[in-house]
C-alpha cells in the first residue's frame, strides 16, 4: 500500500498548549499568574509557528488580566474585600 503526505507537517506547538491551558485556567483560578503566562507563551508559540492557537492563547490571557483588574477594583470599592450578594 502506498502513503500518501500532503507534504505539511500540521504539529502543535507545546507552548501554544500550555498557554491555552494558562488561559484557560486562568479564567478560574489565579488570574494575577495564569493570565500573563498565558500571555507569555502564547506570543512566544506565535514566533515559532504562527498558528491560530498561539492567538488564542494571547487573547484568553489579556481577558484574565482583565478580569483580574477588575476584581481588584470591586475589592477597592468594597472596602478590601471581594464578596458577591445575589438575589
């Protein structure tokens, strides 16, 4: 039998996985550190292969420095401390 390639090697960068797992995370758990790691990887995965991931990898991390930035504020507002009332 014969194989054929389509002559593009379609690998995944490991630094743009971590970052999406940063961003990810981040979203969660420990913004102030997730976040511009996710940032960090995800432009140094851009360098190397350019690819849609690395970018996506950059934006989660920009939205959890966000969120972060804002949590902060709400905390300032509240007198130091972050508690939410529903209802």
């Amino acid at each position: 039998m014969a194989s054929y390639s389509t002559g593009k090697a379609s690998r995944t960068s490991g630094l743009a996985i971590a970052g999406l797992v940063c961003g990810i995370v981040g979203l969660f758990f420990l913004p102030i550190v997730l976040g511009p790691l996710a940032v960090v990887f995800g432009v140094m995965a851009l360098r190397q292969t350019g690819s849609a991931m690395a970018k996506w990898d950059i934006g989660l991390g920009v939205v959890d420095i966000i969120l972060m930035i804002v949590m902060f504020v709400v905390a300032a507002h509240n007198g130091g401390s972050l508690t939410w009332h529903v209802g």
